[in-house]
C-alpha cells in the first residue's frame, strides 16, 4: 500500500501513546507499530526523500509527532521519546474518525506554531493554493521554527557552564570576542555587580562588550534586572552591553532600555535559537536543496 501521508499517521500515533508508562514511547518504536499496521513492505520502510537524506516514512512519522506536540497532544518526556497529554485524552475520548491539521487548527498553541489567526470558516473547509515556490518557502519556515523551538528546548535543559561556553560559540561566530582563547576567559570571571563577563567587540579588541547571561526556566527578565546591569556598565564606564537569557523579557523590561545611557541589546532565547541556526551552532545540515530558474541569458542567440 502507499506510505501513509502525515495527516493519516496523526491518530494512530496518538492511540500509540495511550499504553505508555511515565517514561513515553520511544518514536523508533512508534514508527515500526505503524509500520506494520500499515502492513509496509521493507521497500516502502527504506524508500528515501526526493533529496536522500531520510526516509520517507520515518520523516512522515517524526512529522506527525511534531504537530501533534505543538498542539498539546502530546509531550515529550525527554529526547526521542513522547507521551499523552490529558489534551490528548481530552481529543481521543471524541473518537474522531481522523485527526488533521483542520482538526488541531482548534487551539491556539498550533495556531501560533503554524503563524495563523483562527481561520475562517471558508479557510477552514478550503486548503489555500499556493505556488510550489510559496510552498516550499511556507514549510521551510515551519521547519526552522519547530528547530528554533526545539533548539531552546535543549538549551535549558543544559548546565549552566553550558550555557556559558554556548553564548561564547555564538558570538564568536558572529564575528566577535577575537580568538577562543579569549573569549573563553570571558564568561563567569567577573562577577561584577550584574555582570558576567566581557568580550572583544572585534578581533582588533577596539571596543569591549560587557555581558549578563541567565539561563533562566521559570520567570522572565524584568526592568529591576535590566536596572542592575546598566548600573554596572555605568561603573566600568561601558557604553556597550548584551543581555541574553534563555528565558524572555517583559514589556517593562524592552521599555526600559531608551532610559539608560548604555546601549543594551537583548537576546531572548528564541532569539539566540534562530542565532545558532543562522550561524551553525549545535546544528548541522540535514538536506540541501537547490531551486533553479531559466538562465535567459544561455538561450540568447548571437546574430
């Protein structure tokens, strides 16, 4: 039969999860139930994306997985692993004859991961046409935001020392702290009155950037936090200083900044995710695809 499409894997998966334990089900696990529910042969199980990265089915399973965790369906206890949510509970006891992207459309939560409004109820019983180009554009932005979102996951979960030799691996790679050498001295040596360290603001050290880093899990940076750290700067005299968190910051917070004589660039942890997938930090490639166009210019004649 043909490899089920995402959508037709959605409530099997769910059902799945009903006989779990604390611990969830492993997704490798989940994919070889489906497999053989489906009754797919091992060709089917093996056959690759267009691109040969992957293979098609695992893919479709893992994505399925993803929608149905942005939804609230499901969670994830740890890595490669998910379990039911009581939302999950709440959607199977309907005993909905499917369960699709119409369906978790409903909440919010999936809304937002796919960066709709509520849809309309002419959106709702009609998929909108795009151009293959539009297309692509459309799931690669879902891609890298359910990146993003899992990226930050992973960054709470690391220790603090971690988090510190991170912030440096970004910034050097956006070009500033130098060598490693010194930007590693940076972090966690000062501990100056709101300060956490200071980097080269380019590899000729012209300017130094005065640093504040929280890894924070429960409670966003508010203005008393931003009011601290630009009294340190105000005392080493700094007229530079990033204040990045893996948390948020609050309204106050963002407010607050036009008030102080330092200028204070902020980087919440969504931002330091894009970051690191703008610049290659704890991510490596998967696929490469290539969208090529006419070349007019090869078909001009000469007379």
């Amino acid at each position: 039969m043909p490899i089920p499409d995402y959508e037709t894997l959605m409530l099997p998966l769910l059902e799945i999860a009903t006989a779990t334990n604390s611990e969830g089900v492993k997704l490798s696990d989940a994919a070889n139930q489906l497999a053989v529910r489906f009754k797919l042969t091992d060709k089917e199980r093996t056959e690759l994306l267009p691109s040969g990265g992957t293979f098609k089915f695992s893919s479709r399973v893992s994505w399925a997985r993803t929608y149905l965790q942005k939804a609230g369906l499901l969670e994830a206890p740890k890595r490669g692993y998910f379990r039911l949510t009581p939302r999950g509970i709440t959607v199977l006891k309907t005993t909905p004859a499917k369960i699709d992207n119409k369906l978790l459309s409903q909440f919010e939560e999936f809304r937002a991961f796919q960066g709709k409004k509520k849809p309309t109820k002419a959106e709702s019983d009609a998929e909108p046409q795009e151009t293959p180009i539009e297309s692509i554009a459309s799931f690669y932005e879902q891609f890298r935001k359910a990146l993003t979102t899992e990226l930050l996951d992973r960054v709470k979960k690391c220790s603090p020392q971690f988090f510190e030799r991170l912030v440096i691996h970004v910034l050097l790679k956006m070009g500033y702290g130098g060598s490693l050498k010194d930007a590693g001295a940076a972090l966690g040596k000062t501990g100056d009155g709101g300060i956490d360290g200071v980097i080269r603001e380019d590899k000729l050290g012209l300017d130094n950037i005065y640093i504040q880093a929280k890894r924070w899990t429960d409670k966003p940076v508010g203005s008393p936090d931003l009011d601290q750290f630009s009294g340190a700067l105000s005392k080493k005299k700094a007229t530079k200083g990033i204040f990045i968190t893996t948390s948020t910051f609050t309204k106050d917070a963002r407010a607050s900044l036009k008030d102080y004589s330092s200028r204070i660039v902020l980087i919440d942890g969504y931002q330091l995710s894009k970051y690191m997938i703008d610049y290659g930090v704890g991510v490596s490639v998967m696929d490469v695809f290539e969208l090529k166009k006419i070349d007019s210019d090869f078909f001009e004649e000469e007379l």
